[in-house]
C-alpha cells in the first residue's frame, strides 16, 4: 500500500493539478481555434478573394507520378502514386497563425489587466509610518 500512498502525494502536489488543468483548457482552446479557422475565418476569406464557398485547401496536392488532373481527390492519389500535399500543409500553417493570433490577443489583453493593477496608486502611509519616514529623512541629513 505504501505505493498508493506515494501515488496520492504525487497526485496531490500543485505542478501535477496545474498541468492536468493547463491541457484540458488547452485543448478545448485548441478546439475554439480550430472552429474559429473553417467556420469564421475560411468564408470570409472565401467571399473577399471571390468564392462562393469556404476554401478547401486539404485537396490541393501534386502527385508525384506527374500525371496531372488525373486524380480527382487526395484520398484517391495517395492510394496510387506519392503525394506532395501541400494543401494539408497550408491549413496546418493558417490554423497556427490563427491560433498565435489569438494567444497574442489574451496575453496582450491579460497585460494590460496586470498593468492596470499595478498602476492602481499606492495607498497613502499611515500617521506612523508618515513620522517614521520623516524620522529616517531627519538622521540621513546628519
């Protein structure tokens, strides 16, 4: 049992709750991100550079046997030939962005709570702490 005991102490410890709470919110964030991405972020850039519908960019692909326009899905040229797929590439890379986007504006938008904070003007000093720090300005002239 003694091993059940060490179990409960690691469990118990701050680092190991704190991280188990950083995962799951980072990936329910990750989920909101993801979201954001194909549900917002691709119509609109979709309807500005002309199209009707969200960009698909996971079809975008070159096969590597060179017969082009051959293959209509990506699905159907990865089970005949090598593919450069670039296309899964570029959603990856525009989901980073977003997501760093997004990091960006919480901790600027967390910064400036923090400045806030520490902006708040001190309190004023008590009658005694007043007498003591005039006491101090006294005997440094000395």
């Amino acid at each position: 049992m003694k091993i059940v005991k060490e179990f409960q102490e690691f469990i118990a410890k701050g680092n190991v709750v704190e991280l188990a709470v950083a995962v799951l919110v980072g990936t329910a964030f990750a989920a909101v991100v993801q979201s954001f991405a194909k549900d917002l972020m691709s119509p609109i850039i979709a309807t500005v550079s002309g199209g009707a519908e969200a960009l698909n960019f996971s079809e975008y692909f070159i096969p590597l046997d060179g017969k082009f326009g051959i293959y209509e899905t990506l699905i159907q040229a990865q089970k005949e030939t090598a593919v450069l797929a670039y296309g899964s590439f570029l959603t990856a890379l525009f989901q980073f962005l977003i997501t760093a986007i997004c990091v960006f504006a919480m901790m600027k938008a967390l910064n400036s709570f923090h400045r806030k904070e520490a902006a708040k003007p001190a309190s004023t000093p008590t009658k005694t702490e007043a007498l003591l720090t005039e006491i101090r300005d006294l005997l440094g002239k000395k």
